[in-house]
C-alpha cells in the first residue's frame, strides 16, 4: 500500500465496506480486505477512524460529465490554494474527484461536536463551487473509494491527480486513470483544525415546541417502503427506498417526522429495523431514537432539506404550521415583547409552510403496538 493512503486511511480501527460495513484493526486486515475486493467489487473505507481522529476534511465533486467535475475541482484547487490548505486530490474513476484536506489530527469531544465542526468547514469551502455532493456534509462515517482500486463499471482506477493535471483536458484523465499512480506531494506543516473553527463553541438554536397531536395508532405494514411513502416526504422516502446507508440527516429527519406523527420510540426502532440500514445497531439506534423523541425535535423545513435530497416541489404541508398560527391567533391580545420576540421565532421556523394542512388518511386503529 502506498505511502500517501498510509497518510489518509493509516489509523486503526477503522471501518470498510464493500458495500456492507466491517471493521479492520490493523494495516494488514485493510491490505487483506483491498486485495480480495479491489477489481471485483466496490471498495471503501471510512474518512475517519473508529476513534474519531479527525485529521482531514472530505469533500466530493460529483457532475453529470468529466468535464464539469474538472471544471469544479480546478476552483476548488485554486480556493485551497489560496487559503495556503494542503489537500490531495483523487479521480474517482469515474465523473468525480475527492479533496482530502489535510489538518493536524484532532479528537473532539463528543461525535456531535465533530459533526459540527466538519460540516462549518465544508459549508465554508466549498461555497461557490458547483456539483459539490453536500449531502454528505458532516458524516463521520462517511465510506469513500480506496484509493488504488478499480471501480467496477468503468474498469479505470481510483488514483491520485496531481495538481496540474487539473488544468488538463478530460481525456487526459481517462488516460491517466487506466493504472494507478502514487504521486509527490511536498507538505510543509499541517495547519490546525482551529485556525479554521471554534472547536469550543457550537451554535445552539431555539426549537420552539408544538403540541404533539393524537392520532390514532395502527400496525406497521410489511410493505415499509410503501408504508413510508404515504405518511412522510416523497423525496425523504425516495432517498430511503434507493440507499441503505442514508446521510445523517436523512436518518434524524425520519425519526423526527414519525414523531410528530404519533409514532413512539419503540415502533420507531422497529420501521428502522425494517428499513434493514446497513450499518442497523439497535443499542445505538434506540439512543437516537430516544434523544430526537426526548427534545421534540421538529422535521427540517422543505428548503433546509432540498441541500440532501431531490425536491420532488409536493407542496407539502405540515400540522405544526397551523399550530403555530393558531397559538398566534390566540395570544395576540395579550402579547408582551417578550412573547413578540418568541412568536417571530415562532414564524421563522414555519416559513414556507401552508396555514393550512394537508389532510391525512385515516389510520386502522390498533389496541397494542407492534413488536417483533
């Protein structure tokens, strides 16, 4: 194995897949796990290790064509460049590239932490830069491609870019990737995560709460794509029934949506069961779970969520929109400056929402809830 993917994947333990996940804890399982995939298979490992050593920031560029992608890692290159932030740059193998930019290795408190300060500095780098994948903007479990293998459908290899090959045109790296190649990349000093974010301080924002509604209970169908697909967002169910390893996101905006329906943490444990997500740990699941349940977390808003999802413009509406307005209605005589401030937030958190809901379909009634 080459001495630059040493550098980016060369902490253990440290999770792989191919696509389904499994940990290695040493250079040689992960050079075991290449050589039995690489040519046959996809082969990923995951940005960080188990531990969490954050130490690079990924970003991906994804286009419909080779040439817009090169058209967006050349900005990005010359925006890194400027900012004087040592990256390494691989050709996916097939319309894509991946930036690794290099930082001093740091252990954040807790995995929320890191999330967060991942995705500030992702949002802040690629600002401007087309056919960014933001999807997957603070995903400490991010699987990307080895570099070195061979992606299956189009046969030309994962392989380092130098810079200048940048400025090349799209043949020249269709060429370039028909072997792998280990490249010269001269790094000074590795700069601090710090210099970049405020490890210490994480914005907090105000969830303002609603009352829960009391809809009826039913049983879980079989069917859970097709389930899904009539109670939540379209585009949330379209990325669950085409990946099994959803962003972040994707995840606790599920989970928040079934909430404000009704469901409890038990049944929803039991749909993500279902879901069969590739990376399922019930234990941890059901933390998660609790957590979103526990703080009343609203669903992202419909423009929040078009940056992961594709917008399928359904026109959705949402209960607590009228809650909101109602309550609003309702405390507008007596409203002190204090209550003004907490209803703008109020409305801030609704915008775009209909005053009015889009009505359900009734639900069978149930008398227990189901368990596996």
């Amino acid at each position: 194995m080459d001495a630059l993917t040493l550098l980016l994947f060369g902490r253990f333990p440290r999770e792989v897949g191919n696509p389904a996940r499994k940990i290695v804890y040493n250079l040689f399982s992960f050079s075991r796990f290449v050589d039995l995939n690489n040519g046959f298979r996809d082969v990923y490992v995951c940005v960080y290790d188990v531990k969490l050593n954050i130490d690079k920031v990924f970003i991906e560029i994804d286009a419909p064509s080779l040439e817009k992608a090169l058209e967006s890692a050349r900005a990005m290159h010359l925006k890194l460049k400027a900012l004087d932030l040592p990256h390494i740059i691989t050709f996916s193998g097939h319309r894509g590239f991946h930036f690794y930019i290099l930082f001093q290795a740091w252990i954040p408190p807790n995995v929320e932490t890191a999330k967060a300060v991942i995705k500030d500095i992702q949002l802040s780098l690629s600002e401007g830069i087309e056919y960014v994948d933001r999807r997957i903007f603070g995903d400490v479990r991010r699987l990307v491609r080895v570099p070195g293998t061979l992606h299956p459908v189009t046969r030309r290899y994962c392989t380092y870019v130098p810079y200048d090959m940048l400025f090349e045109p799209a043949e020249k790296i269709v060429d370039w990737a028909s072997r792998h190649h280990v490249i010269d990349i001269q790094i000074k000093k590795l700069p601090d995560i710090r210099e970049l974010v405020d490890v210490d301080y994480i914005p907090s924002y105000e969830i303002v709460p609603c009352e829960r509604p009391d809809f009826p209970r039913h049983s879980i169908p079989r069917d859970i794509y097709k389930f899904l697909s009539g109670i939540i967002r379209p585009c949330v169910a379209e990325v669950l029934a085409a990946d099994r390893d959803p962003p972040h996101e994707i995840r606790t905006d599920l989970v928040a949506e079934l909430y404000w329906l009704g469901y409890g943490e038990e049944d929803i444990v039991e749909i993500i069961r279902r879901l069969r997500w590739a990376d399922f740990d019930e234990e941890i699941t059901r933390y998660h779970v609790r957590k979103i349940c526990e703080k009343a977390l609203l669903p992202m808003s419909c423009s929040k969520l078009s940056t992961f999802v594709r917008c399928t413009k359904c026109g959705w509406n949402y209960f607590w929109a009228s809650l909101a307005a109602e309550r609003e209605r309702e405390s507008a005589p007596r409203r002190t400056r204090e209550g003004a401030r907490r209803n703008s937030v109020r409305e801030g958190l609704c915008a775009g929402a209909e005053a009015t809901v889009k009505p359900h379909k009734p639900l069978p009634e149930r008398n227990s809830p189901s368990r596996v």
